[in-house]
C-alpha cells in the first residue's frame, strides 16, 4: 500500500506543471508517469484479497485495466485520455489509499 501511495505522489510531482498538451509531447514526463501506472496496477494486483474485500468500495478493477491498457496497448494510449485518469482519477486513488494508511 506504500508503493501505491509513493507512485501516486510521483505521478502528481511528474504531472504538476504539465497540461495535456505538454503531456503528450514531453516523452520523458509521459514514460515516467505510464511506468508508474503499471506498477500501481501491478500493485494492486498483489494487495491480498482481504484487503481488497474489506475496501470493496474502491475500484480496485480500474487501476489494474488502465494498467493493462498501458502495458499492453502502450502505442494505441490516446494522451488525452490518459490525461483525464491521471487528472481526475488518480487523485481519488491517492485519497483512498491514504484514508486506508490511517487505519493502520
């Protein structure tokens, strides 16, 4: 659960003064924050299924599908789209796993 909150936290230090556009065309900014995708998926993937049963509010299923969509369609990610997850998504993946880090 650290791992996923440390990559959440590079993903917004990587993301912070970029918009979609400079996304798309600053390859370095888009490759760091696509690896960082997949290993929160794989992540994801390893937290047990207890863990993932107590908090089965949370989408866990969205992070390990963007993930696959990442690592197994890498040259047919549209930037604008994964744009919106970073900008709207992942923020509210960041707030779940620090509200779950609270509790333990």
């Amino acid at each position: 659960m650290l791992h996923i909150r440390d990559d959440l936290a590079k993903i917004e230090e990587y993301s912070k003064s970029l918009d979609c556009t400079k996304f798309a065309e600053r390859d370095r900014e888009f490759d760091a924050i696509m690896m960082r995708v997949i290993k929160i998926g794989e992540e994801v993937n390893s937290l047990s299924e207890e863990l993932k049963e107590k908090y089965r509010d949370l989408p866990w299923h969205k992070a390990v599908g963007f993930k696959n969509q990442v690592a197994h369609g890498y040259l047919d990610i549209k930037p604008s789209l994964a744009w919106e997850t970073i900008t709207k998504d992942l923020p509210i993946l960041k707030k779940d796993i620090e509200n779950i880090l609270k509790q333990y």
